[in-house]
C-alpha cells in the first residue's frame, strides 16, 4: 500500500474518533450541567482543556460557559479540532482514497459531512438544549465505525485506519480522566457526597464506561476507576485494551509488508507490558497525573513514528 493512501487512512479514522468523543463529551457534560446550581460553568472549562486547545480559546472566547465552550468544540470552523473541522478533515481524507473504501463507508461520511454542515449553518449552539444533535452525530460516527469494520477486507488499509482510530481513542480516555480527576479532588468537600457520586459517574460517562464499570465493580470508587479506564483488558476503550490491538495491527501489517520498523513495533509492545505490570496503587504513588503525562508522551512518540513511516 502507498504511503500516502496509508496516512490518510489513518487521519480519516482518527479525525472521525475525535468527532464521536468530543460530541459525547458535550452530550454528557451537558447533562451534568442540568443537576448543577444554576449559571455553575465551572464544569465547562475542563472540556476545553481536555482537547489541549485552552490558547486558542482564551485568545478568542471571553468565558468558558455553556453556550461558548459548545460553540468552539462543537461547530467552530477556526478551531481545527472542533466536531465540524474534523468531520469536514475526515471527508477530504475519504474523498482522496475513494477507491480503498466502500460505497457504503463512503456515503455515510458524507451524511456526517452533510450532518454537520447543516448544524452550523443553523447554528446549533444557539439552541437551548442540542443534546439530540450531538446524539445524531455520534449515532453517525458508530454507524461509520460499523460500515468500516463489516463492508472493508482485513488488509493493510483497514489497519491502519484501526491504529489510527484507537490512538484517539486512547489518548482521550487518559485526557478526561486526568482532567476530570484533578477536578473532582479539589472541588468536592465531602468524600462520598452525591455530587461526588455524580462527578465520578459523568467521568465514565464521557467515556462510555459506566455501564461496563457498574458491572465489574459496582460501587464508584476512585481507584477502581482508574484502574479500569487505564488497565482493564477488555473493555474497548481502556488504554491498555487499545494498545493491545495497535499492536496486533502492527503486527498483522507487517506479516503483510515487511517495512514496519522493529522499533516501532518494539515500542508498542514495551509500552502494553508496563500497562500491564503498573498498579492502581503504583500509579497513585508515582501521582497520577505524572503518570498520565508519561502515558501521553509515548502515545505521541507512537503516532509521531506510525507518520514518520508514511512519510517514507
């Protein structure tokens, strides 16, 4: 497969994984903001800084309430991170490989291009509740998801989209839960109040962990949330959980084409076996926001090798 075909397969997958997360990111803290006093925008903020784009949004947005924060993840078109851009991002992406994909993967991108456009051309945002919008774009985003993965053969191509999808995927699951975890610590007075109780669940709502979490373990327990969004090996969105599959991507695109480096497939599997090895209880003595800045410094070296090898 050609490198470039390749690299915008990767993009096209992980631009459509950043627009289902942040639109239920949205969707849920939207939710939470109704069980909240009124005019409490505190809880807003954290999304921005979730997404890494805090500059940019000072520099053009005077508070991070409700309608702003919306506006800037959701339909901002400067914002090359909001839903808009990535879905406009993952439709070009498409539109060049056309011939790798299918007529059905192909037609629904474009009702999400469509999906999208039309929301901000009606500006959404404005609205007084737009949680059924935001649930229409991820029902898009999953449909996509099921139409890549039934209608398109395990080559090289699908592999890569995979790889690229569950980068995002894990590099946002280790975001909301260090963002939302230093939120929760300072801002909750009483440990075990209901608005606690409420906080933890919001968390693992945004990233569609509740109801596998509740099943598992229960009672909401701080450590045995980490745990499971960190380390739980078979729940899809847990960090270990996706790099287990990046690696046996890797591993299935290099038994078909032998020009995956030894070292990027050594990395992989080097940063699965500490996941593997690491401790609820390790992680809370190393503290768990270093120890989460150390797991977004190798995902960033492992989608920063994955693109240097497209480049050659």
């Amino acid at each position: 497969m050609l490198s470039r075909v390749a690299d915008t397969i990767f993009w096209m997958n992980r631009y459509v994984e950043r627009a289902e997360n942040y639109a239920r990111f949205l969707d849920v803290n939207f939710n939470l903001s109704l069980e909240m006093p009124p005019n409490y925008d505190e809880q807003w903020r954290p999304l921005v800084v979730i997404t890494g784009d805090l500059p940019q949004f000072v520099e053009r947005y005077k508070k991070a309430d409700k309608s702003s924060v919306i506006r800037f993840l959701g339909f901002d078109a400067k914002n090359l991170n909001s839903i808009y851009s990535s879905i406009c991002f993952a439709r070009e992406n498409a539109r060049s490989v056309r011939p790798e994909l299918t007529k059905e993967v192909w037609e629904q991108v474009n009702a999400l291009y469509h999906l999208v456009k039309d929301g901000t051309a009606r500006r959404q945002w404005r609205r007084k509740d737009p949680r059924a919008y935001f649930m229409e774009i991820r029902k898009g985003c999953q449909l996509l998801y099921g139409l890549f993965d039934s209608t398109i053969s395990r080559s090289e191509g699908w592999h890569y989209g995979k790889i690229g999808q569950l980068i995002e995927r894990a590099d946002k699951t280790s975001r909301v839960l260090d963002v939302k975890y230093q939120l929760l610590l300072p801002s909750v007075k009483e440990v075990g109040s209901t608005l606690e109780m409420v906080q933890w669940a919001a968390l693992l709502k945004s990233v569609s962990a509740y109801d596998m979490y509740r099943k598992k373990e229960g009672k909401l327990v701080p450590e045995h949330i980490v745990g499971f969004l960190l380390f739980d090996p078979l729940f899809p969105r847990s960090v270990l959980s996706c790099l287990t599959r990046i690696e046996t991507s890797l591993f299935r695109i290099a038994i078909n084409d032998n020009e995956i480096p030894e070292e990027l497939r050594y990395g992989v599997a080097h940063m699965k076996s500490d996941l593997m090895s690491t401790k609820v209880s390790d992680v809370f003595e190393t503290g768990l926001h270093e120890y989460i800045d150390h797991v977004q410094m190798e995902l960033n070296k492992l989608s920063n090798a994955i693109c240097a090898m497209f480049r050659y």
